[in-house]
C-alpha cells in the first residue's frame, strides 16, 4: 500500500453502494420536491458531488463552513460560521449534508441556524456517523455507514489537510 500509516476500511465499490443506497432513500421522500442541498466545507465536498448526481428532484446546492475550535480530533463545542450559503431558504425543503458526525456539536450548531431561517423542512444527511461519540443527542435523518471511534480519513476527511482527495476510506494506526 502507498501510505504504510493507513490502513483500508473501506473500499471504492462498498463506498459507492452506500452513497447510491442514500440517493435513492432521498429520491423516495423527496419525490419532485425541490431541494436545497447544503454542503458542508471542507469535508463534505466529495461526498456532495457522488451524492447529489444521484438526486432526482430539482436540486440547487450551496456550501457552507464551520470552524470548530478544539484539536482536529475533538471538538469543543464552540463552533463558528465562517462561509455562509448565498441562497434564501425560507419556505424551501433543505437538506445538510456532512462528511462525518462525531460529537454532534457541527451538525446542532448549523441546524439550528438554519432552522432559524424558515425552511419548509430541514434534514441532514452524513456518510459516516461515529454514533458512540455523541456529546449531544444528535440524530441525522439519513447515514451512510455507522463507524467506529476511529480516526478516518480519505473521500473527503483529513487528517491536517491531508489525505482528502483518497478514494477509498482509511483509519490512521
Ligand atoms: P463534530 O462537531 O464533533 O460532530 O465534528 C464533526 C467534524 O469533525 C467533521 O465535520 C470532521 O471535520 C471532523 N471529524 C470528526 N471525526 C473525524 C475523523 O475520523 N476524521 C476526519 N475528520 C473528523
Ligand atoms: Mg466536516
């Protein structure tokens, strides 16, 4: 293997059934609805790609970023918005979708002001979800693969701005 700290965890073809398992979960219960898709930064940017080309309904995607403070391995709790969307969401069927959740603190944080802003219907869609992690209850609506508490990185995760563009998803040693 290439990188010799990386050890496989998942591959391109069980990455690819899950991401078209989610599309089809959402094509069902969006039927023609519109949809605003909400990336999140940077994470997010692989998995919003593969994802949306799934999508059926109308879709208009916009992005945002958060900044957590804390270690890259755990949040805090204290998060920020540093890149707002541009699109107005009020009145609008919005779904988040996210890279990973861990604590939860991200994903509570950017739903609740979201929410703030009127949407007809806000959800959230993560492909990994470390669900033993949780610091705060935090429940998305669709998920990808259920993980381990183990650092992951590849399809779009970092590990200090590294290893994001790896096809395949990876745990560090
Ligand atoms: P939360 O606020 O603790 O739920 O953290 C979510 C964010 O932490 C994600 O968007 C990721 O940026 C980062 N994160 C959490 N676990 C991992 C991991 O295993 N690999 C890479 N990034 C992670
Ligand atoms: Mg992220």
């Amino acid at each position: 293997m290439k990188y010799q700290d990386l050890e496989l965890v998942y591959n391109r073809e069980f990455i690819a059934s899950q991401v078209g398992r989610l599309g089809k979960e959402i094509n069902h219960d969006y039927r023609e609805r519109e949809i605003i898709v909400v990336g999140v930064l940077k994470g997010a940017f692989i998995f919003l790609s593969d994802l949306v080309r799934h999508l059926t309904p109308p879709v208009k995607i916009d992005l945002v970023q958060l900044a957590s403070y804390g270690s890259s391995a755990s949040s805090s709790g204290i998060v920020e918005m540093r890149k707002d969307i541009n699109l107005s969401i009020q009145g609008k069927d919005v779904l988040i979708v996210e890279d990973i959740v861990d604590s939860g603190y991200s994903l509570e944080f950017l739903y609740q002001r979201l929410l703030s802003r009127g949407p007809r219907s806000l959800k959230t869609c993560v492909f990994l979800d470390k669900k033993e992690r949780r610091a705060i209850p935090f429940d998305p609506n669709y998920v990808g693969i259920v993980v381990a508490d183990r650092f992951l990185v590849g399809y779009g995760l970092d590990h200090d701005e590294k290893y994001r563009n790896l096809p395949e998803i990876y745990a560090v040693r």
